[in-house]
C-alpha cells in the first residue's frame, strides 16, 4: 500500500468541464447527494475545493454556504486547504467533492477538516474509485498522466479507516457510474456492479464519544470486602 503522503504536486481541476466527461461526473454526484440535502442542518456549510463549489447545493438546509480554495473564480474564501482560516468547531458541514484526490497530503487535510467541524458536525466526501475503469487507465503509461487518471484513487475501505481514526460514524457509503464515457454511467452495469464505480461517497458524522464502548478494566475494580477466615464461625461443644 502506497503511502498516503506524497511529495507530487497535483494540480486541482478548476471545475468539472476541465476532467473528461466531468459533467457526467458532477450530474451523477449530484444526483447522490440530492435525499441527503434536506437531512443536513445547522448555520454553516463550507465547500472546499473547485469541484465542490461546482455542485448545485440549492436544496441543502443549510442556507449560509461558503466556497473554499486555494484559486479560482467561483470562491468566497481563498486559503490553504490545510489552514483554513475558520474558528474551532464553527463549521456545521463539509462537502468535499474530489479534495483528496488532489491533496499531497489527506491525513492532514482531514484532520484540519476535523478540527473545524462541530461535534456531530456532516462530512461529505467523493474520490475516484481505484477499482474501475478509471483505475485501470492508470497503469496504461499514455493515460496516467492525463485527468482523471493523474488523480489519487483510495479505496474505499481505506477511507473508512481513516475515518474511524477520527470517530466518524459513516453513514452511507456507496460507489456509482461504472461507464465514465456514459451520461448516465451504465444503469445495467451500475445496478449488478456497483462496485465497479467510477465514483465513490461517503457521508458521516463527526461524534464525540466512542462508537465502540471501551470494556471496564479489571483493576479499576474496587475490591469486595471478604470476611476473614474464622472470623464468624461457632463451636458447639461436644458432650
């Protein structure tokens, strides 16, 4: 397993029309997202990265929606991904569309996501899926230098781990649009093969007490009074 922290400089897409068949990408990412918007609530959402400024977010519950990245002209706020310039806990919810796909370093692009997030707080994230036609494109040598075969692609699995690490209770996690090439991916293809999705999403919420409940110690036991030996016993004399 590769490590997760690299010295490659990876250059963001300004927006989806820049990935080959990214508006097939952005529709079906969107299509995902749009039962979940109405579930998410609180003051403030920040999307981090160009992609995820992209998504149409209209029908999310949070109204106070702000754009996030190092450049382009669809943001709000422009700063480093890994300082962002947010107060402790001050961010209801997350969207991060392809972020770590991009990032040199994702352990610490979660962490200062982490470190922002209310307790309870959403995280949506998507990322290329290793595990399809998209991965496959990385090992022919003529491709894996175009996008979006130059992207980062973790497991899904690998994720979740990382997730768990930082107490996040995932929710839902699912993997779509096997055809790239295909407006609507593959529907026979998508409904058999999910796995074999070009995308995959994830969503989970920032908890701050322990999914799996740690096991009394047995030293911490206070140990119980015992009588001692002989103490109370009778004697009956013999005749």
């Amino acid at each position: 397993m590769k490590p997760a922290h690299t010295l490659q400089q990876l250059a963001s897409p300004q927006s989806w029309a820049a990935l080959p068949w990214g508006e097939y990408y952005r529709a079906a990412l969107e299509r995902q997202l749009q039962p979940w918007w109405p579930k998410l609530f609180g003051f403030h959402l920040l999307k981090l990265g160009n992609l995820s400024a992209g998504l149409a977010t209209d029908k999310c519950a949070i109204s106070h929606q702000v754009n996030v990245g190092l450049n382009g002209g669809n943001l709000q706020v422009i700063a480093d991904p890994y300082q962002l310039p947010f107060a402790d806990k001050s961010v209801d919810a997350c969207l991060m569309a392809q972020a770590l796909s991009y990032a040199d370093d994702p352990h610490r692009m979660l962490r200062e996501v982490d470190r922002i997030l209310i307790d309870d707080g959403w995280l949506v994230l998507s990322t290329f899926n290793p595990f399809s036609v998209l991965g496959l494109g990385k090992l022919i040598p003529g491709l894996r230098q175009r996008q979006p075969f130059a992207s980062r692609m973790f497991t899904q699995m690998r994720l979740l781990d990382w997730l768990s690490l930082l107490n996040y209770e995932v929710l839902q996690q699912t993997r779509f649009h096997v055809l790239p090439w295909h407006r609507q991916g593959g529907v026979f293809l998508g409904t058999h093969l999910p796995a074999l999705g070009c995308m995959s999403m994830i969503v989970a919420r920032k908890r701050t007490v322990p999914l799996t409940p740690t096991p009394m110690k047995l030293g911490a036991r206070k140990p119980a009074l015992s009588r001692a030996v002989g103490a109370t016993k009778s004697y009956r004399k013999l005749p």
